[in-house]
C-alpha cells in the first residue's frame, strides 16, 4: 500500500451515495461552487473519518452557505 493511503477508509459507493454526491454537486452548481463543496466535504471526512458522505457534503454545503436544507 502507497505511504501517502495509509490510514485511509474505504468507502462503500451505493446507488444512494451516488445520488447524495449528484445532489449536492447540483446544488453547488447553481453557484459555481461545485470544487469548493467537494473539497469541504473531503477534508471534512479526512478529519471526520466516521462520518458519512452524506454528513461531509451537507457540512460542505453549509460552509458555503448553500441551500442545504434541500439535500
């Protein structure tokens, strides 16, 4: 295993993961913010490795002050 995997979680990519990540990608590209949503939410769940996908892209979407109440 790569040094730089170390670590790492392997997560579980369901038909519903895939519709989260569709979800809040579309929600952040009615800004433009798609990559700084993105980002939020993968460092989020680098420093939060329990947290879900889900959790990491609303926290994404909050801290971009995006319409998270609709994901």
């Amino acid at each position: 295993m790569p040094s730089d995997l170390k670590g790492t979680y392997i997560l579980e990519f369901t038909e519903t993961v895939i519709d989260d990540v569709n979800k809040a990608l579309k929600l952040a590209g009615k800004y433009q913010m798609e990559t700084e949503v993105f980002a939020t939410a993968m460092i989020f769940l680098k420093e939060t490795p329990k947290a879900t996908i889900h959790d990491a892209l609303k926290v994404g979407l909050i801290d971009w002050d995006l319409e998270w109440n609709k994901f």
